[in-house]
C-alpha cells in the first residue's frame, strides 16, 4: 500500500500543537495527547548515524528489486504566450523548454537509454552512450512571423544531462545530472546502481543572449527525484546512500554482512551525509538536526531523501531539510510537499 506523508504541512501541524493555553482545569488535568506523526526529528546525531548504518547493514537485492517492482506496478496503474502546463496554481515546473517571451531556452534530454550488462561479479557495468549534441540552445523569436533564429548556446559537458529548467528574471536555472532515469522502473530501488551518482544545477545570467554568463555552478550528492519553483525558490528533491569503499551493496550470505557491519562502525556521521559543493568548495548538504527519522516501528532504509530550497537570486543561502526514507513520488502545492513511498 502506498504512503503519503506531508512533510512541510506536518511540520507547521507539529507547531502549532505546541502553541497556546488554556483555562480549563480538565484540559490541564487530562491534557490531548500530542499529534503524533509520521516522522520524528532527529534529537541527537547519533540516532540518525544508527539508522543509517542499520539500513546499510540490512540491505538485500531482493528485497529491493521487489519493492522496485510494486512501485512499477503502481506507477504503470496510475503574458501573451503559454508556460509549462503545471498541477497548481503559482507552482512552476521543471521543463525540458522554456520560453520568457522573447526568446526560447531547449535543453538537451539524455534519457536513461543505455544496457546495463551483468559481469561475472555480479556488479552492474554500463555502457557508454552515444555522442549526442550537448548544449542548451537559446533562439529569439519573432511571433509575428512564427520564426526562430538562433542566438546563442551553453555547452554542456559529455556528462551532463539537464533535468530541465527555469526562467525567471534574465536567469537560467538548469537542473543537471550525470544520469536521467525518465522513466526508470526497477532501477530506481537498486543501490548499487544510482548511489554513486551526482545532480546539481546551473544558474546562467541571459540578459545578453549572445553571451550567456555562468553565475554558480553546483553538484550534490545523490540523484534527481523532483523539483518545482514557487516564487523566487526553487525545491530540489533527491536521494542518496552513501557510496563507502568496500561496503558489499549485493549482501548474500552471513560472512558478508558481518563485514559491513565491522566497515561500518569506522564510519562517521560526517562520512555519510551528503555533500553539496558550490564553485569547487564543498561542504555538508543538511546537518543532523534538520533531519527526520520514523517514528514508528518500519526498519530503517540506507536511503535519505533532501528537500533543497534554494533562493533564484541567493543560491549560497539555500536550506536543507531531510528524512530517512526513501521517495518514489512527489506532490507539490503552493504550502506543502507530499510524497509518495512504497
């Protein structure tokens, strides 16, 4: 069965239990019980070090490719000039083209296309694929006449695949990574296969198309989920495991199991996070105290899921807000963010 969880709208539910008095001798004699959520907030780093490693140590294909399964299964179940065509009102999304009125923005879409071959060992091998143009192309139209002419391009490295983007005052807000997924079934649940990876996103100043001018340039660890832009703040969604040297992300028998928990307990806190780096300097994405753990009794899953609100116009200043759980879909509105998880 699928769970939805409200993570923003629960947090402003869980101040607002906490607020305010009351005169009534019962209320105070027998007070409600508190609202008790689905996740809690991590009151010291080493619950959250703990979950994480009892995660890692419990991984399992099978049960991976499992729940990759069902989650497959429920997927397959279920100005003067026109934008993206968006679910809510003053809630943008992402877009492979983007056009501000005057001039449009046509990002390259690698989609994840390529073979995935099983070595001998087991550990998956990818095939490189093939050499496509790589640039994000500007054109300056002329409506009165339905024509385009090109203006300008931003090269993009061999590597790079644009997510999609924003437009918003002369800026470009590319949102990349080293793999697009599109639609990615089972793949998505299997570890050992995306944790490796990096997104990121690229802010551009287009005032003069001809010459486009790179503002900031940001990587982070994990993968591409989702992301939508309300106002001047676009929200990053992604997931990420960390990548440990050693750690056996295919456990079959009791031996190997045994060996990541003695790797594991030579791991850090800091050395499981994950890390943004901003124009080549890096630092922690969210630190403990802004992150979530279940509250019930569900064993822990070595993947941690980040909400990234970053300002268009002050990206250093973005914030970070984390839970250890694993997304497999998400829902925007304009005052809160749900996902989806299997």
């Amino acid at each position: 069965m699928t769970r939805v969880t409200a993570i923003l709208s629960g947090l402003v539910l869980l101040a607002l239990a906490g607020c305010g008095s009351s005169s009534n001798t019962d209320d105070v004699n027998n007070p409600e019980p508190p609202v008790q959520g689905l996740l809690s907030p991590v009151s010291d780093s080493a619950v959250l070090e703990a979950s994480w490693k009892e995660g890692l140590t419990q991984m399992s294909s099978t049960a991976q490719l499992e729940a990759a399964a069902d989650a497959a299964a429920f997927v397959a179940a279920g100005g003067n000039f026109t934008g993206t065509y968006t679910q809510e009102l003053n809630v943008d999304e992402l877009d492979a083209v983007r056009y501000d009125g005057e001039h449009l923005f046509v990002a390259p879409r690698r989609y994840f296309h390529c073979c995935f071959i099983l070595a001998d060992a087991g550990a998956p091998v990818i095939e490189p694929p093939p050499k496509l143009e790589r640039s994000i192309r500007i054109l300056e139209t002329d409506p009165a006449n339905g024509d385009a002419q090109l203006a300008g391009t931003i090269p993009l490295e061999d590597n790079v695949s644009v997510q999609g983007m924003y437009v918003d005052n002369d800026k470009l807000f590319a949102l990349t990574g080293t793999s697009l997924y599109g639609t990615y079934g089972d793949f998505w649940a299997d570890i050992a296969i995306w944790a490796p990876e990096k997104l990121g996103f690229r802010i551009y100043d287009v005032t003069d198309a001809a010459n486009p001018t790179l503002d900031i340039d940001v990587t982070i660890d994990g993968v591409f989920v989702e992301s939508r832009r309300i106002g001047n703040t676009v929200y990053l969604i992604s997931r990420y495991t960390p990548w440990i040297e050693g750690l056996h992300y295919y456990v079959t028998d009791a031996a190997q199991q045994a060996e990541n928990e003695a790797l594991l307990a030579g791991v850090s806190l800091d050395d499981l996070l994950p890390k943004i780096t901003i124009n080549d300097e890096t630092t922690p994405l969210v630190s403990s105290d802004r992150c979530y753990v279940p509250t019930d009794e569900t064993a822990p899953y070595a993947v941690i899921t980040s909400v990234t609100a970053i300002p268009i116009d002050d990206p250093g200043n973005f914030s970070t807000t984390c839970y250890n759980q694993s997304a497999y879909g998400v829902y925007v509105s304009e005052n809160a963010l749900y996902f989806t998880q299997h």
